[in-house]
C-alpha cells in the first residue's frame, strides 16, 4: 500500500494513543515494533514529558541509532541526561563513520573511555573521519571499505572475501588500488559474480569514476552523485589515497539538510531546532531575528518618515505605498531564490556571474515596464489623476529593476564577506526593496505632485 500523508498522520495518531495513556505495556510492545529512525521521528514530534516517558523504553542495542537520526537539539538534550554507562553502550553499536557524527557531542571522559576501548583500527579509522570537517567529503565518509588490488585475479578476490568473513553493509563495489593503496578504480560485485574466476581485476575494473577529494564540500559532493546517478564513490586524498567511501544514504541526509536549512533560514530559523524546544529558549532564539527585522523596518519607516508632509498632502500615496513595496519585495526574491538554488548545485561561478546578472537585469526591466502600465492604468481609474498614474508607474519600474540587480548581486557578496546567503539574504533584500520603493515612489510624488 502506497505511503501517503494520510497513511502518515494516522499511524503517528495510532502510537500517540498508548503513550498519552501512559500504558508501558502497549508502548514498550510499539517501540520493538518500530525501526530506529521512525522512533526518533516520533520523539521529535512528542513533547518533554511523552519523551521522558518514551526514552526509557526504547529497546536495548538501539539507542544510538535512535540518537542518529535526532535533530541537533534534541540529541544534544537526551546526550545530557544520560549517564556515561549508556552513552558507551549507544555509541558501541553505531559504524565508525555514524559514531563520528555524535561523538563530538558527548562528555570528555566517555569519549576518552570510548576510544580507550576500540580496537587499533576503528581508533584510527575515527580519527581519520574526525580530523575532517563535518560538511565536507571526508566528514562523510565511510572509513570502512574493501579494497583489492588490480594485479589479481577473481579467484583471489572471492577468496579473500570469504576469509574476511563480512563486508560493510551497503557494499555494491570494491575499490582497487596498488600497492601504496593509491586509488585505481572500482570493481563492481555484478562483475565479480559474473565473469570466470580467473578473470583479472585489471580486465574489467572501472577507471572512469574518479576519486572524491577529502576536502570538497558536502553540497558539491551531493551535486556530483545527482549528476552522475552515483551509488557509491570513493574518497582520496591530495596524493590519490584512498580514505574511505562515500555512500548514497550519507548523500540524501545532505540533500534533506541542505533543503531544510533554505526553507527554514528564510525565517531565520535552524533546521536542527527542536520543534517542542523550551519556550524560553525558542523566544530567546527568534527574538534575534526579529530584532534585526526591526531595525530594517525602522529604517524603512524613517524613509517615510521623510515625506510625512507629502503624505498628508496626498492620501493616495498612503494607500498606494504598500503596492510599489511588496511588487519590489516578490520581483527579488524570485531572482534571490533562483540565485542562491544555482549556487547551492554549483551552477554559478565567476565565469557566468555577468551573464546571469545581465539576464536578472533585463528581466527586471520588462516586468517593470509591463506591471508599470497595469498599475498605472489601475491607478489612474481609482483616483482619476493621471499625474500619479505616471510616478507609480516609473516607481515600480525603478523598484523592480534595483529588485533584480540585488537579488542577483546579494547572494554572492554574502557568500564573498563568509556570510549565509540563505540566511540573511532575505533581510537585506527586503530592507533595500522598501527603501527603494518607498524612496522613489515618495521622492517622485514630492517633486511632482505636490
């Protein structure tokens, strides 16, 4: 039966039943049932006393994946209250490259326990992902891989993987390299599976997929899969070693983050916030934002503020403003929009920069002069003055146009000065579209119409 969100809302109305009756007989028998990352998306959706209720009975061997698949905010809380016992037992279940993701978020003395009782390899292998940033290919990464080497043959591979017992899950491709495990292909299992044993690796390895530096970007690493329907990918480093892979799943959890942290920065929000967070904390964190709102709209009304005898000559002004303000506000965030997607995919660079802005900027020239004659006409036949028809009409012109050049040249000065094009983008345009449209529409009418 096909998932939809009907199906969704129900079955989360289903388990709320036995944990707002409190029954632990019926939750306990719910939670075995229930796979780790649905646990943790039910957490996320109950508030601090059904998650204090919940936690305790979440299966035994877990936890960890549970705390996986959390939000920041509200792993960072259960991580607080557990004791050291539970959060070695938890980080004990995860692979090393899911481990590296919650360790920095536990107490010094577990860490320092935990890595006292792993083994030489998983030690290093740790390390390795941890001496990497988060958001980039080597904080992604799978330190855990299979190699082989390319003067081998089938028989030798099949041999070796029987002794070794176990592969890493998800493994679709081994990754050949040569004696100093400098990275030379990949060895799809499909290929193995298929041709004679005594088939050398060499004969049929894949030297087209090149190896991923440790250094690149999470987001480009996820535009790199997309184009490339890549399941798999292996990691280097700057002299070609093979470090570690990359898997498809590591992949969708940049994609989800990348687009939550677009949808929810437009608001000044963090997409790892807990949704049920205290109210002193959530106040304590929007509040910020709103602060800066207001003084860009302090700003905005101190423009006004400026032709306040203008105004009161002509109250058509007043009702007309909020009109030339919001056409500019629309007109550049859709070029805002469309500038920060193409440089979250790589598709803005210094070489095409003049050309895209060129192209907003005309863009903004004809939505200027079509929406100028529709509302002039509008206006003209509200207040029958076709002296305001006219300076409406060349305000929104102007407005629309400054819109396009600042939606188009916003993004990449933020992105110059290390700032978060998604997150303050927003505010900086809008602050410019009503100063400018309050500017031009009022700076006209005084030297015109009044």
């Amino acid at each position: 039966m096909p998932i939809d969100n009907d199906n969704i809302k129900d079955s989360l109305q289903e388990r709320l039943v036995p944990i707002n009756a409190e029954d632990v007989t019926a939750a306990t028998e719910l939670l075995q049932e229930m796979h780790p990352a649905d646990i943790a998306h039910l957490l996320e959706s109950l508030h601090t006393e059904q998650r204090n209720f919940i936690w305790p009975l979440i299966p035994t061997g877990i936890e960890g994946e549970v705390l996986l698949h959390l939000n920041d905010d509200l792993r960072a809380s259960l991580i607080n209250k557990m004791d050291a016992v539970e959060l070695r037992e938890a980080a004990e279940q995860l692979d090393t490259d899911d481990l590296a993701d919650i360790i920095p978020e536990m107490p010094v003395n577990v860490t320092q326990e935990l890595l006292l009782t792993m083994e030489e390899q998983d030690r290093d292998r740790l390390r390795s992902v941890l001496s990497y940033p988060e958001d980039t290919a080597g904080g992604l990464m799978d330190p855990d891989t299979v190699m082989v080497r390319e003067d081998i043959s089938f028989d030798v591979v099949l041999r070796y993987l029987r002794r070794r017992g176990n592969i890493p899950e998800g493994t679709d491709t081994l990754f050949v390299v040569d004696r100093d495990t400098n990275y030379r292909g990949v060895l799809p299992l499909t290929q193995l599976l298929t041709n004679h044993p005594s088939t050398m690796v060499s004969e049929v390895m894949l030297t087209n997929i090149d190896g991923i530096r440790a250094d690149t970007p999470a987001q480009d690493v996820a535009n790199l899969f997309e184009r490339r329907d890549l399941i798999t990918a292996p990691v280097v480093d700057v002299e070609n070693r093979l470090l570690g892979r990359i898997t498809i799943d590591d992949v969708v959890d940049v994609i989800r983050d990348t687009a939550d942290h677009s949808f929810m920065s437009m608001a000044g929000l963090n997409e790892e916030e807990d949704m049920f967070a205290p109210v002193l904390r959530s106040t304590r964190r929007r509040s910020v934002w709103l602060g800066i709102n207001l003084l860009t709209a302090f700003l905005a009304s101190w423009v006004i503020g400026q032709f306040d005898s203008t105004i009161e000559q002509l109250v058509a002004l007043a009702v007309l403003m909020p009109v030339v303000a919001s056409m500019g506000g629309i007109a550049g965030s859709q070029t805002l929009t469309l500038m920060i997607r193409g440089m979250a995919m790589g598709l803005v660079s210094p070489a095409n920069a003049k050309r895209l802005f060129l192209k907003e900027f005309w863009v903004g020239v004809w939505n200027g002069l079509i929406w100028a004659v529709v509302i002039a006409g509008v206006a003209g036949f509200w207040f029958n003055n076709i002296n305001l028809s006219i300076i409406i009409a060349l305000a929104i012109t102007i407005n629309l146009i400054i819109a396009a050049i600042a939606g188009a040249t916003i993004p990449i000065l933020l992105q110059k000065i290390g700032a978060d094009p998604a997150l303050a983008g927003t505010v900086v345009l809008t602050t410019v579209t009503d100063v400018v449209g309050f500017f031009a529409f009022l700076g006209l009418a005084a030297l015109f119409l009044v």
